[in-house]
C-alpha cells in the first residue's frame, strides 16, 4: 500500500512552517509512523511528492517500544507515540503529521517539552522522608510510575498552556506516587502545591483518558489525589 | 556547598545514581543526556534487579550471589569487583526501596523471584516493570537535587568530542541539539552512555537512540576498552518493527518453558540437557543451545517459549504488563498459546576498562553503567544488569567527587560533525553480525574485518565514521584475540 506522509515541518532558522508530503510504500502490517520515518531518512536522497528535494525529518525516537515518551506528535489530529501508530490503521493512506502545540518547536516534529520537567522542580515534587509502602500504595504508585512524560495528556488538555499555573495532567503522576508513600507531614508541601498548578486549573474535560499511551487511568488517579490533597479522605 | 563540580554524560540508571551520590557529598553535577531520563534504556530493564536479601526462607547469602555471579560470567571478572557488588546488592535494594519502588511485597517483605543462572530466588522485581519504577524514583530523588542547584541539567546534549592530553581528560565537548551550539565542559567527567546498541541497528532489544558514537570517540581519544567480543544474546526475544522485543526472563522465572518440534512432538530441550537449571540457565547457554536445535535435521520450526501453564495469579501479579505488551505487539495472548522467540543482541558485558573504582586509564575520567566492562564478565546473570548500573554509577562519583575541580563551560566555535552515514551504519552492522554471532569462526571473524578495513578509504579522518569504523575493527579484533570460546565469545571452527 502506498501512503503520503503529510508533515507540518519547520526549519531551524525560519519562524514559518509548511507542509511537505512524501511517499511512502510497505505491505507489511507491522509497520508504523516510527518505522517510516526511519526509512524515510535512510533514503539517500530524500524527495519529497513533487519530486523535489528535501533534507532529513527532524523527529525523535528512543524505545520504539511505547515505553519512553521520546516519538510523541498530533498524528491526524491526535496526540500520540508515532511508534504505536501503525500504518494500518490509515486506510485512507493520507497520514498527517504535525509536532506537540503546546510547545516551542526546535524543529520539523521536534519540540522542546523542557516546561513539563521545569513544572515538576516547581512543585518540588520529591519525597523528604523514606517511602511508606502498602498495598494500595503499591498499586497507585506502580500505575503513576507508568506515566512516560510524553506530552500527549497536554496537547489534548483544553486547560493547559505552556507556561501558565496549571501544569496539567503531566504532574498528577508524579504527585500521586509522591502523596500515595508519603504520610500527613511530609504530604504538606506537595498537597499544597497540588491545589495550586492541578487542581485549581483543571476543567474536568478527562481528555487526557482517551490519549494517554500507556492508558493510565487519569481519572482514578485523579480522584485518589483529590481524595488525599483536598477532600482529606485519607 | 563549594565548587567541585563532575560531568556525569548519560542520565539513565548509572548516571541517576552518580548524579544522587555527587549530590549527597556536596559535589555539583552536570547532567547530560541526549534525552531526558525519561527516555533513557533503562526504562525498558524489565525483570528485576538481585540482592541476597533472603526473604523467601531459602538461606540464600551474598556469598551465593557472589559465586553465581562469577560463574555466570566464567571466572572473567576479578572477584574483588564482584564481591564489592554482591555485598553491597542488600542495602541499594532496601535503598530503592525507601525510595518508594514499588517492588512486589508483603508487609515490608520484599518478594523474590527466580531468574537465571542462580538456584535461589534473588531477584526483586516490579511485575515486568522495574527499570521503569526504579527510573521513576530516581528521578524524582534527582529532581531534589537540581531544585537544590547541586544537579544542572543538560538533556537535549550529545557527547562529540574529546580533548586528552598526556593520559589526563582535558575537556570533552557536548552539542546541544536544539540549539546546534557546541560547548566545552572542564573537570572531571563519569561516562554512562550505554552500551554498543547503535553498531547494530535495529537488530537489538535497547534504545534507538544509542549510536554507539560516545564509545568510538572515547576509544578514538585513547580510552581502554575491554571485551568487546562479550555481546550478550538474550534468548528470548521477537522482531518487530526495526527492533527486538524482549521477553523479560522473568517468563521462565515464573514457570515459562522452552521447546522445539523434534521428530512431530515437543522436546523440552533445556529441561533434558540441563536439569540442574533447566530453562533457567544462564542466557550465553540458552541462546547457543536454542542456535543448535533449531539447526539439527530432526527439529522442525522455531523454538516457542510455552507460557500457557502459568496460573491465573502469576499473569495478574505479576507478569500482567508483560502479557499486555506481547498482545499488542505479536496479537497473540501468551496465556492461550506458545510464543515463537529467538535469541537478540541485549547486553554488552565489554566496554570501557574500568578498575574496582571505576577509574579508566585517562586520569580525570570515569565510566558506569553498560558503557563500562565491569562485574558481569563473559556473561551477564538475569537481574545484575541494574544493579551493576546502580553500584557502579555511585562507585565512580564517589571516586571522581575526591578528584573533583572546577569545572568551566565555554561556548566553541569549532563545529563537531556527529552524523554518520546511514550506508556506512548499515555495512557495519551487517559485517559486525556476520562475524559475532551467538557461534562464530575465525574465518568469518577475518572475513569481517577484512570487509571492515575496506571501508576506512571512503571516510573523512577524524570524521564520525572513521572512529565508528576503527571501533568495530577494535570488537572484531577483540573477539579474534580471543582464541577459545568463552562465555558469550563461543567459537565453532569448520574442521
């Protein structure tokens, strides 16, 4: 099957992007947006649909595997890893791909989501004192420690902005891992910064539930981090 | 707080747990990593991590670890270094324990399970997630220290260069790749950037982001490396697009077998041959037993690995993100029916020669982590991979935090070229497979460096490629030396 590869691309030294498309033909069911690009950038001379010629895809990619975070973009419309996007699943053969909005693009589908890890130091998200482990600890925080940092949860929030006070559904994990093995003193700091950059700003859309890559349940997490840091449940 | 200051250049396990200790004696610590931790390899770390911790009522000691250690590694390590790291093992898995890990527990009790080349169960484990739980922790254990101005870091910089002078590190020369501006960083510097994935592209279970390019400019500027020829071949694993997926040994842990048809029925090959530990013996054994039945006259097909006698309970505690990943990828559930796997390129016990300080031979300079050749000798056990990262990464800070200075960075005009050719990428590749495989000859070994040589006429001097090349020459040249098979260097010669 032959696909065009749409891709909103930006060059380093230009503020302007554009959309340059591309062929791109496999029969094989395994492939997906990761693997094309990749063989995309191995073809010696790289040209685009009209034939002309046109430098490497900036984009990047570390586990192929949907377990690091690195390849995540708006591909047709949505946020998601370009190394779970099979090809397959585009019968339609049009595959648009455009780099994460919310933040700055270095280049082509790579974006600098330096803010997501900035967000978290402001919340000081950290334990002081040793873990308290239990079982419904483990539980939580083995499902928080799934959360890959990949940006998808934010480029699909309606709250969040970069730069803004609301941090979205990025530092919810890390929270709740934090507040689920931390008692009531060392829970002050975080709880409090909790209300402040995620709870305050979040409008309840839950549509960081439907992109999430590794499938997190936001909305449990959630209710559990609501429960401790603001309705005092536990 | 003074001004000591340590380049630390990977931010995966080894590097997390030098930049923590640096932290934790006062010495700042420049962190730089390609790539977040977040997207670091040692996410994908799956199956556990070992400690003689002796929960599970077996009487197992460190002792033990420490002579399953060196057995499983053929007696290559000295055993100084093992000792250090089978004794220390206990008190960093308590360690990430505190941390909040959320290894498999009962009331405080970390649970253990089996993996291979040890009789006792040893390792520690997340379900099949602990390199990603212990990267979490350890991240945000970091993230202390950077609001504390004790860890700067640098994530979207690469390692291009390095300046030696006499045997002593001068600078080494990081590009940020948002930006394209290169600088030059002084002081004492930690390498822990992997092991050699990016010489073998796409055909093995790790990051697509290693390009192998730090170990050909460290080798190229005078670093001693070691072992080269020790590539470890994990015996389960699965093709999928443009790389191996592993399937964590923690399968076979659990109870998972391994077979082949011989003569129309399944013949449990490991279990027959080798009844002391059967699927679980150490993986340089597996995978070679697994290359050799898959090639007698009376075996038909693949070799499966049979997981459909585990029980209800194991899949959902404890294997239940494994058996997710295997329906995603393949489309089939390893509940209801056997996997077909073949051994992949996972680990590489060569590297950077590191003394029991973690000191090379450059004075100023340091290595961890898989980029080093420390305690895993001929052959890695299952469940040392992590805990060799961790112990090593907080043994070389702590070397390097005594001969720690300053450390000055200057913008540099001088442009670093750090693209290799994807042709040049792929000849190498292909050559290196050719001549390393899990059972090699001397012939096909010659045969490959002799391929490898040619190549050194088409490249630029001093440029990316050229150091790629000589490096791989430097493996084959490593594995030639090498002149009777040990461990995962086992040598089949025709006649």
């Amino acid at each position: 099957m032959r696909y065009r590869i749409e891709i909103f691309r930006k060059d380093r030294d230009n503020e302007k992007g554009y959309c340059q498309s591309f062929w791109y033909e496999t029969e094989s069911e395994a492939e997906t947006v990761a693997s094309a690009l990749t063989a995309l950038n191995e073809q010696s001379a790289l040209s685009d649909t009209d034939g002309n010629t046109a430098r490497k895809i900036e984009w990047d990619c570390s586990c192929l595997q949907k377990k690091c975070g690195a390849c995540a973009m708006v591909i047709n419309g949505v946020p998601r890893l370009a190394c779970q996007a099979k090809l397959s699943e585009f019968p339609k053969g049009l595959i648009k791909l455009a780099p994460l909005s919310k933040f700055p693009v270095v280049c082509d589908l790579v974006v600098d989501r330096s803010i997501m890890f900035e967000n978290l130091k402001t919340m000081k998200l950290w334990l002081t004192e040793d873990a308290v482990q239990t079982d419904k600890s483990q539980q939580l925080s083995f499902e928080s420690s799934e959360c890959i940092q990949c940006g998808c949860c934010l480029e699909i929030c309606p709250n969040f902005y970069s730069g803004g006070k609301f941090y979205g559904m990025s530092a919810v994990p890390v929270t709740m891992r934090l507040l689920s093995e931390s008692d009531k003193k060392a829970s002050k700091e975080i709880i409090k910064q909790y209300a402040k950059h995620t709870f305050a700003g979040c409008g309840k859309s839950l549509a960081c539930r439907n992109v999430c890559p590794k499938k997190i349940d936001t909305e449990n997490l959630l209710v559990n981090a609501n429960a401790i840091a603001i309705w005092k449940r536990f | 707080m003074d001004d000591r200051t340590v380049n630390v250049v990977g931010a995966g396990l080894a590097g997390l747990a030098a930049a923590i200790e640096l932290s934790r004696k006062g010495v700042k610590c420049n962190l730089i990593s390609f790539q977040p931790s977040e997207r670091a390899q040692s996410v994908l770390a799956e199956g556990g991590i070992n400690a003689a911790l002796d929960t599970m009522g077996e009487g197992d000691t460190t002792e033990e670890h420490f002579k399953d250690t060196m057995k499983g590694g053929c007696y290559l390590e000295t055993e100084s270094a093992v000792r250090n790291l089978t004794d220390n093992a206990p008190d960093i898995v308590k360690e990430l324990y505190r941390l909040g890990v959320p290894f498999c527990s009962e009331n405080g009790r970390i649970i253990l399970r089996n993996f291979g080349g040890q009789a006792k169960k040893r390792t520690a484990y997340a379900k099949s997630s602990t390199g990603k739980m212990i990267m979490t922790a350890l991240i945000d254990e970091t993230r202390k220290y950077e609001a504390a101005g004790l860890v700067t870091r640098y994530q979207h910089h690469e390692l291009v260069a390095m300046d030696v002078k006499n045997r002593q590190l001068v600078s080494i020369s990081v590009k940020d790749r948002f930006s394209d501006d290169t600088f030059t960083f002084t002081g004492s510097t930690i390498l822990c950037t992997g092991g050699l994935n990016g010489f073998f592209e796409g055909m093995t279970t790790g990051t697509a982001a290693n390009t192998g390019n730090a170990a050909a400019i460290a080798f190229d500027s005078g670093v001693e490396f070691a072992n080269l020829e020790m590539i470890q071949y994990h015996p389960t694993t699965v093709a999928i697009c443009n790389k191996r997926m592993l399937i964590s040994e923690a399968a076979r842990g659990e109870g998972g077998r391994l077979y082949i048809i011989r003569n129309g029925k399944p013949w449990y090959f490991m279990e027959e041959k080798y009844p002391e530990l059967g699927n679980l013996m150490p993986r340089d054994v597996v995978s070679r037993e697994m290359y050799l039945v898959s090639r007698r006259d009376d075996c038909e097909g693949e070799v499966f690995l049979d997981m459909t006698g585990l029980d209800d309970n194991i899949w959902k505690n404890k294997l239940s993100d494994l058996r997710s990943e295997i329906i995603s990828y393949l489309h089939k559930d390893p509940a209801k029916e056997p996997v077909a796997v073949s051994p992949g390129i996972h680990f590489f016990m060569g590297g950077i020669k590191v003394t029991d300080e973690h000191e090379t031979n450059i004075r100023g300079l340091y290595a961890a982590g898989e980029a080093a050749c420390k305690y895993h000798g001929a052959n890695r056990l299952g469940g040392n991979s992590m805990l060799g990262a961790l112990f090593g990464g907080k043994t070389a800070a702590a070397s390097a935090a005594v001969s720690a200075g300053q450390c000055i960075v200057k913008k540099t005009e001088t442009p670093v070229g750090t693209v290799s050719s994807p042709e040049i990428r792929h000849i190498l590749r292909d050559v290196l497979l050719e001549g390393l495989g899990i059972v090699r000859n001397t012939k096909s070994m010659n045969d490959s460096l002799q391929k490898i040589n040619t190549l050194c006429d088409k490249t630029e001097k001093n440029s990316i490629d050229s150091k790629r090349i000589k490096f791989a020459a430097a493996m084959l040249n490593s594995a030639l030396a090498r002149t009777q098979s040990l461990g995962a260097h086992f040598l089949m010669n025709d006649g």
